[in-house]
C-alpha cells in the first residue's frame, strides 16, 4: 500500500482569539481525526465498508485510485425503472491463477481459472439505509441474453437464450448488468467484480469465521470434509467450503446457502472482534481487497459515503440472504443443457419487493432455537390431542406452526378407548423413510416418545400427552422461511 503524502509544512503560528468551552467541558467540540488506513477498507461491500461512516469526502476521494474501473453500463437503453433504495450487483470471479502452486495443491484448486463469473448476487440497500437484501441468482439460471456483440468474437449475435453465467464470458460487466436488468427486472445501480479467492484470504486476516453443521459436510472434489459440529476455519477451508458443489444433491443451490451463512458469519466476526478498530489488521485486509476489485466508473467518493454510513450500524440481523425461488429443477434447453428455471410468481414478487424497497424475511423476536437435521418448513405433520384438556390440539398445532412446522391445521383426537386413561407421554409416530424429519420434530418436543410406524408414509404424527408443556424452537442449516426462503444473518449464524 503507497504511503500516505506527508501533510504539509506548518504555517507560522498566529494568535488567535480564544474559542468559547462548548457545554459539557473543553473536550465535548473537539474533533477527533480518523487516520487514512481506516478508510482503505471502504472499497466493497464486505467488513470493509464498516469502516466509511462519518468521515470526511475529501478523505474518501483518494481511495478511487485504488480501485480497478470497469464501464458496465455504456451504451444501455431501455432500462427498468429506478426503485427506492441502492441496488449493486455483486459478481464473484474465478481467480485461482492468484493462489499459490502449493495452496491449489492442498485445497484442490486445480485446472485453469475460467475468467467467468461463480456467484452473483443483488445487494440491496434500503432507502432509510438500515436494511441489506442480497438475493443469489444461480449461475446456472435460464436467462434470455439480450442483443450484443461478443467480446471475444466480435460477432454480432441476436437476443437468445442461455445460462446466465454465459453473460459475463460473451459481454463482460455490461453484458453481465443487461441480462440481470432483462431478468428481473430491477435498475442496477453500481457493479462490483471480487475476486472470489482473494476476498476469502481475508478470513485470514480476521483469525478465522465461525461456521457450525448438524450433519458432515464431504466434498470430494474440493477436499472439503467437516464433522458435526462447530469449526473455527481459515481462508483456505473457507474457500472449500464455499466451492463445495457435491456435498449432497443440493448442487449449486447448496452452495449459494453456505455462500450466504459464510457472508452472514464473515459479518458476525467483524463486527464483534474490534478488528474494524485495529489498525493493523485494516491494512492488511486492505491490501487483500483492493487487489481484488473492480467497480463501474460511478462507484466514487459520494457512493462509498453512503455505503458507509448504510453500514455503520450493520450488524448479522440487518441484512436478509435469499436466493430466487426455483420453478423447475433441470430444464434442458436444446444446445445448452439443463438449466434452473425460475419460479415466476414468486419471483416477480421478490424482485418486485425489492424495486419496492420491503424486507424480504420476516422480522421478528429472535428466539434461541436448537438445530436440527432437516428444516421444519419440509416436514408435514397431523397434531392429535391424546387428553381430554379442551383445545390442547390446537393450541399444539399453532405452536409447531410458528416454528415453521406444516401442520395440517385441522387438529383431531386421540383419546384412548373407554376405561382408559389419556396419553401420559407425548408421541411422533413416524415412518422410518423419514428419520431424520422426525428427529427435527422430536427435537420440538423434548421429552416425547419416537415411535416407528411403517407405511404411514410422509406425515408425522404427534400425539400430544398430559407431559407437553411448550414448544421448543428449531431450526435448521438450509432453512426456508417467509414466502422467498429469506432469512436474517444472525439466522444463519451459529447460536
């Protein structure tokens, strides 16, 4: 990093009239200067533009010369209308051929780097600058390619459909915003290019990222391989473990989850390690971060201000992870493959949310909630009441429902026959095809009775007893809850 220019000589001093005490004593008026490192680190949207808020423009001005520029929006026309609120669309690059020969080896990295983009995402800031929503959309998404000249080829090809990641390889930057805006149809306001690999070297800097699983996460491919439990990892296995594609059937879907529980663990150890008042550290995520961004020629003194004071108070419940709601799984296009396809209603209504400046999750009281194996949002269950207390099968069903269970609604009774006395024990009869739902259910319910019942097929089955007293909170890794799957970071993060 360039030193800093020496300020210049000092003037002669000169009398000067003494100033009024402000109230509250000599030091309450006093400003109090801010050195220039800390303002290195505003230059994208992760840990370092923590550091942005309140300080002066003249101060930020110098940082645009660190900064690798890109024209991502030359020459655009018939452009979505402008929302409330900032939209900046986030895109991770391939940028392996920066990783030592030995560190490819030992985190399996390698091959060539593609040069194409591996995540891409719309950051949202809120109007009122309180509020970040960063939606994934999949690399792999059906996308209709707007008109445009190949820059590879120079060849002039006509709208036509393919795999959004396809965009940034034929049209770069531009081409990458075009087919984004097509798609969603939301105004993207500023573009941001990291390189992924470096980005994740950072963890490095702030002394590992906390993630935990409840089930082992082996990827054979990336050599990623963690048990149960909880893991302090450093930059090198925080990029397995955001690579992993094949650590179940999950794909790239999979992935874009952990993507977004890393960022959400990355932001929970910023900012309550003081590593954003360590000067030490500052520069030396600085130097990792500037060298790999580029943003459009618009990104300068006036937007890292904002971004900066958007994040002063930015904490893992202040930002919303999601990714765009799927319609079909595997959709071949003719020439070029299976593809994701987007779910359109749902979709229309996320990305409408977000030209709307709404949340997209459900904002409310964070309980402490156990994990569990399998999202209660995936487990259907039937509530029968097994005493003769009036209304204890719906009050069970409403409990279980506000976890995020998907009970019936319609509670019935399972009262013992006549002469016998009511169901002492609570009880989730299950079929053992599905095991570990209702280990998820189970763990809702402490202190129930598991019992297999073969061929009652996909709905759980909980006899409420005399025993229940409340309904735990649960939640799993790969949760989906409100109507686009969104959840808050400190969600995602570990309890």
């Amino acid at each position: 990093m360039p030193t800093p220019p020496r300020s210049p000589a000092t003037p002669p001093h000169r009398p000067r009239p003494p100033r009024p005490v402000p109230k509250g004593g000599p030091r309450a008026g006093r400003r109090v200067r801010r050195p220039r490192w800390a303002m290195r680190v505003a230059t994208t949207l992760s840990v370092g533009v923590l550091a942005a808020a309140g300080i002066g423009h003249s101060v930020v001005s110098g940082l645009e010369t660190g900064i690798s520029r890109v024209d991502a929006f030359k020459d655009m026309k018939n452009r979505p209308e402008a929302g409330n609120g900032m939209n900046v669309l986030l895109v991770g690059t391939d940028g392996r051929d920066r990783i030592t020969r030995e560190e490819r080896r030992k985190y399996r990295l390698g091959g060539a780097p593609c040069h194409c983009t591996d995540t891409v995402m719309i950051v949202h800031i809120s109007e009122d600058r309180d509020r970040a929503s960063v939606v994934s959309l999949p690399r792999d998404s059906y996308a209709e390619m707007p008109e445009h000249v190949d820059q590879n080829s120079r060849k002039h090809h006509r709208a036509h459909p393919v795999k959004l990641n396809a965009a940034y390889a034929e049209g770069g930057p531009n081409l990458t915003v075009r087919t984004v805006e097509n798609m969603t149809k939301v105004k993207i306001d500023h573009y941001l290019e990291v390189d992924f690999t470096s980005f994740m070297k950072t963890v490095d800097v702030l002394g590992g990222v906390e993630i935990c699983t409840t089930r082992p996460l082996k990827d054979s491919h990336t050599g990623l391989n963690l048990p149960v439990g909880t893991h302090e990892l450093n930059g090198g296995q925080a990029l397995q473990y955001v690579r992993s594609r094949y650590v179940d059937g999950a794909s790239d879907l999979g992935r874009m989850q952990r993507q977004q529980r890393f960022l959400a663990a990355l932001i929970a150890k910023a900012t309550s390690s003081g590593v954003l008042l360590n000067p030490v550290k500052f520069n030396d995520v600085t130097k990792t971060l500037l060298e790999s961004v580029r943003a459009d020629k618009g990104f300068g003194t006036t937007e890292m201000l904002t971004l900066g004071r958007a994040m002063r108070n930015f904490s893992p419940s202040s930002s919303e992870f999601t990714t765009v709601p799927i319609g079909k799984m595997g959709f071949k296009v003719p020439g070029i493959g299976s593809t994701l396809r987007w779910d359109p209603v749902k979709a229309g209504k996320l990305f409408k949310a977000l030209r709307e400046d709404k949340p997209l999750a459900p904002h409310t009281v964070k309980r402490k909630a156990a994990l569990v194996p399998v999202s209660p949002q995936q487990v259907r269950v039937q509530v029968d009441n097994g005493t003769r207390t009036p209304g204890l099968g719906k009050r069970v069903d409403a409990a279980l429902r506000t976890t995020g269970f998907r009970t019936t609604r319609a509670p019935g009774s399972a009262l013992p026959p006549p002469g016998a006395g009511p169901v002492t024990r609570s009880v989730v009869a299950y079929d053992p095809r599905w095991d570990r739902s209702a280990k998820s259910l189970a763990a809702a319910l402490p202190g129930c009775e598991m019992r297999v019942v073969k061929g009652q097929g996909a709905t759980l089955k909980v006899i409420v007893g005399s025993d229940f007293k409340d309904v735990r909170p649960v939640r799993a890794e790969d949760a989906y809850q409100g109507e686009y799957g969104a959840l808050t970071g400190d969600q995602v993060v570990c309890p």
